[in-house]
C-alpha cells in the first residue's frame, strides 16, 4: 500500500536511502512521461512528421504531404485528348505541307467520267534540273550533259479500280500525232506544249486520264532518300557508264536516291550474263519496264511508311519539284496512299512494234494487240 505524505498525497516508490520520493498529483497517476530513475526516454528523431520543430536540431521542418494519385476521370480525359488530337494534329500538318505543293491547271483536258468504275491517274517524270546544284548529293545521276527545260522522261498510268490496281507504261518513244500541231512525232515531245497537251495525246490513243501528278529529277532522287532507300532485284550484276548505275552482285539491291535514278534512267542498260557483258537490246522497252520497277517498289516504300520521322521529311523532300493537277485535292492523295499500302500493282506492258521512220527516227507504234490492254484501261 502507498505511504502518503503530510499533505495526504499518496508517495510512490520508497523514501529510503534518501532519495526523494516520488509524489502523484491528487487527480491520480499522470499521462505524462516520467522522468525519475528508471523511467524510459522516447528516442529523438531528425524530423517531425507532423511539421514543426525538430526534436533534435530545433529546426522546423514542413509536413509530410501524401501524394495524390490522379483520379480514373483524369486519366480518361487525358486519353481521351490525345485520341482525338494526334490525329487531328497529323492531319492537319499534312494539309498544310499538301496545300504547298504547286498546281497546274488541266481539268479542261480531263476525260469525262461517264460509266467508267476505275480512276487512272497519269504520273510524269521530267528530266527538268530545276533547283538542282553541283554540291547536291543525287547531282551525279542527272548533271550530266547540256539539257535546257523540261522533257518527259517517265509516263505511266496508274489505274485504281477498288482493291485492284494496275500500272502501265507508256513509252517515251511511242509514235502519236501531237495535239497542238497535228504532226506525228514522239510522245514525249507533246508535254514541250505544256502537260495538258500531253494528257490529250494519250487519251488520243484511248487511255482516259482522270488526275495529273508531274515529279521532276530532283524529287525522286529525294523521296527516294525521305524514305531510307528502295530495293530493287536485280536478275544480273549490271551496269551503266552513262548513268552511272553500278550493281555489283544479282539479287535484291537496296539503292539511294543518286542509285535509283541512275537504274530508272540507264538508256544503255548493261548486265553480265555468264561471265560478258550484256548490253540490253530492248532499248525503250527494257526501260519502261525498269521504271515500273521503280516506281512500284516507291509507291510500296511511301505508302507503308511508319517511320514518324520520315513522314515528316517527305512533304519538304519534294518541295517545288513536284506538282499536282488543280482537281487533286488532300483527301484524293489520301485515298490514294491508303489503296496503295498494301497494294501490288499489276505490270501491264502496252504491246509495241520498233519501227525506223523516213526521217531515221527509231520509235515504237502500236501493235493491234494493244486495243484489248488499253480497253481494260478504259473500263
């Protein structure tokens, strides 16, 4: 039992060996720590989780906060924005770079419509070396030789019915009657009066046209690097001296822009074929076929292109060296790029005869066999 002192206060503990005693307050034992012998002292900490002074140093410290996390809602409608304006944004861009491309006027020598179910869109390729300079790294494909202006150096038909897609060449040598003179001469010289002219030569030998798009040298040689390349298979090792083309070993040849022009332009095609060169003796032919290659093996590498960066580099790889008929608009090269991304179009070859004309022009005419590709064409 606690002994209690003079003031009826009850004494904890002994008041032996002169130690002083203890003593409760009246409202019984207190809550407080003690602070007497024996009793045990909380360890300091460095930092108040609650703020406020330190119990060590005495600096004040702030509070903890707890981090909040965001809330289902947030997350949704942040999901939710970007959906929405990446594309947007995409689209957008590609308008504005679209829009730059400059336009030439021919919807008044477009065919009509009519009952025809599929779009053929003739593509030119000019040998024209505007805006190209010594120090540019494709100039070694097409600076060589004097040429002033601009002359066709690629005609092809693309024609899109669907999910089926064909391209036909057309080729430079190919004897017409010229529209705005109404003499008989090679196809190419037509676009010389403007690619109005030459959309009416060759719907004059039946083929419609129902869009315009024109590239010149520089531009090929550029979207062929935007793009990281083509590949090409060769069938032999070959060579061009003139072009400059130099394919060391057969099979699948991945070709910059300064390669790939000097393929689709060789005139003087040559292959090594058991151990000799092999100089290729179908002259226009032989490259109208080469330039299908091409171009199908870039449309395959533009349209499947997933590489944001570049996608970025290829409106500014074209700049003003490529132009586009007034009536193809934004959403036509749209629809055009998503047929053409897993497309394979068929090669289709216009049946032609090689002919010497009394003037000693060698060129190529029609054969009657031709009537049923260029039908299909006209369908």
């Amino acid at each position: 039992m606690a002994d209690r002192d003079s003031r009826g206060r009850r004494v904890l503990g002994s008041s032996t060996n002169n130690e002083s005693p203890v003593v409760a307050p009246a409202g019984g034992l207190s809550s407080r720590p003690v602070t007497g012998r024996g009793a045990t002292r909380k360890k300091p900490t460095s930092r108040n989780d609650r703020g406020g002074p330190d119990e060590f140093s005495g600096v004040s410290t702030p509070p903890k906060r707890k981090r909040r996390r965001p809330k289902l809602r947030t997350i949704v409608i942040v999901a939710i924005a970007l959906i929405i304006l990446i594309p947007l944004g995409a689209f957008v861009f590609g308008w504005w770079q679209f829009s730059k491309i400059p336009t030439v006027n021919v919807s008044a020598a477009l065919s009509p419509r009519g009952a025809r179910s599929g779009t053929n869109y003739l593509i030119v390729g000019t040998d024209s070396r505007a805006g190209i300079t010594a120090n540019d790294p494709n100039a070694g494909a097409f600076l060589s030789g004097e040429v002033s202006g601009a002359r066709t150096d690629t005609i092809m038909v693309l024609r899109v019915d669907g999910s089926t897609t064909q391209l036909a060449s057309i080729p430079r040598d190919l004897w017409v009657t010229d529209p705005a003179t109404g003499q008989k001469g090679r196809i190419n010289s037509t676009f010389a009066s403007g690619p109005s002219n030459l959309i009416k030569a060759v719907e004059s030998i039946g083929i419609p046209v129902d869009q315009y798009l024109e590239i010149n040298f520089v531009s090929f040689g550029r979207l062929v690097d935007a793009v990281g390349g083509i590949t090409i298979d060769f069938p032999y090792p070959a060579k061009d001296d003139h072009s400059g083309l130099v394919i060391t070993k057969a099979g699948p040849n991945h070709l910059n822009g300064t390669e790939a022009l000097a393929y689709v332009r060789s005139r003087y095609y040559t292959e090594l074929v058991d151990g000799k060169w092999r100089v290729d003796g179908t002259a226009d032919i032989g490259r109208t076929e080469r330039q299908r290659a091409f171009l199908t093996s870039l449309m395959h590498q533009v349209a499947g292109e997933r590489n944001p960066f570049h996608l970025f580099a290829l409106p500014g790889s074209l700049g003003a060296g490529m132009k586009r008929g007034s009536t193809f608009s934004y959403f036509d090269a749209i629809d055009l790029a998503w047929t053409m991304k897993d497309a394979s179009p068929e090669p289709i070859a216009l049946p032609v005869t090689p002919r010497r004309t009394s003037g000693g022009a060698d060129v190529l005419e029609l054969q009657p066999e031709a009537n049923a590709v260029i039908q299909g064409l006209a369908s």
